[in-house]
C-alpha cells in the first residue's frame, strides 16, 4: 500500500509562531447521539478516550475526541490505526442509528505553536483566543481568514487547526502571512 501523502507536504514556517504540517493524521466522522452509552463505548474503543463536552477536546499523546456539533464528534487518530478504529465503531454501534466516514484524506492537520501562536490565530479567526477565554482542551469551528477551520489547544501550547484539504495551501498561506516578522500586534504579550 502506498504511503499517504499530506497536501502540504511536510511544509514548515518559522516566524512570530511555527506553522508546520502535522503530517498524515487518521480521521474520523462520527454522527450519532452523543448522550448515548452505546456512542461512548464507541469511542473508547476506538480512542480510549470518553465523549467531549460541548465545545471541547479529550486527547491523549496520539488520540482526541473533538466536539464538532450536538451530533458529531471528530476522531482523530495515528493514520495507520483508521481501519481498526473504525471497525471497532461499526461494532460498539452494530444496533444503532450512527455514521461513521474516515476523512483522513479530505482533511488537513496543521500545528501552529510558539509563543506568537495564540496571536496569529487571532488576526485570522473571530474567536476570543485570550489566554482566559480559551484554554486547553478547548475546540472551536470557525472561519479562518475565507475558509472553514476548527482547532484546539493541546496542554503544550499548540494548536492543533483541521481543514479541507483542498484549501490547505491556502490555510498555510495564510497562517504563514500572519506570523510573519514584523507584524506583532502585541495584544497577549
């Protein structure tokens, strides 16, 4: 079998934070109620992780458990494990109502770190990124710049930020534009 390969391809940017391609990263939709124990059970089989909260992130060194919606969650987990995972969701959910996709290939995953991180997000996204308002463990669908984004904050300080492959470039452009030398702002300094 052939080796994934990201839109991005390895790109790296050094600037007022570091935007770098997280490399291949496993994926997965998964629609269902997530009130339901048959759904937790699903996801911790497939993660070892529990159900987020709304608007939060469980995570571990190489899984997460993102809220995306009332319904959805975004499973994420090291590309090779997709298909296990996925079989363990279909058996933890056989008598249920639920979908399940692997997105890996269709989605993007881009860390933004440093201590300019929270900043260049900021020029780019309408969220409150402020140190106070968004913490780690926390998860936001948003706008970023023209494009859909969601990302999180992992304990370490990075940011963790999905989007459609097609835009990727774009996304990196974009980051890359916002963390460049010169244009701090200054405003969680």
């Amino acid at each position: 079998m052939p080796e994934p390969v990201t839109a991005l391809q390895g790109a790296r940017y050094d600037g007022l934070a570091s935007i770098a391609d997280a490399g291949p990263t496993g994926m997965i939709t998964l629609r269902g109620d997530l009130a339901s124990d048959a759904v937790a059970q699903a996801v911790h089989r497939a993660t070892g992780l529990d159900v987020p909260a709304q608007r939060e992130a469980c995570t571990s060194d190489a899984h997460a458990a993102l809220w995306m919606a009332p319904d959805e969650l975004l499973l994420i987990c090291p590309h090779p494990q997709v298909t296990d995972s996925l079989a363990a969701i279909e058996a933890a959910l056989a008598d249920q109502h639920f979908l399940a996709v692997d997105v890996s290939d269709a989605r993007c995953h881009i860390h933004v770190s440093g201590s300019g991180a929270r900043e260049v997000l900021a020029k780019l996204c309408p969220v409150d990124l402020s140190p106070e308002a968004f913490t780690p463990g926390m998860v936001r669908r948003t706008r970023m710049a023209q494009i859909a984004a969601a990302f999180w904050l992992d304990e370490g300080g990075t940011f963790h930020l999905i989007c459609f492959r097609s835009v990727a470039g774009y996304a990196f452009s974009v980051l890359k534009t916002a963390a460049a030398p010169g244009g701090e702002v200054g405003i969680y300094a």
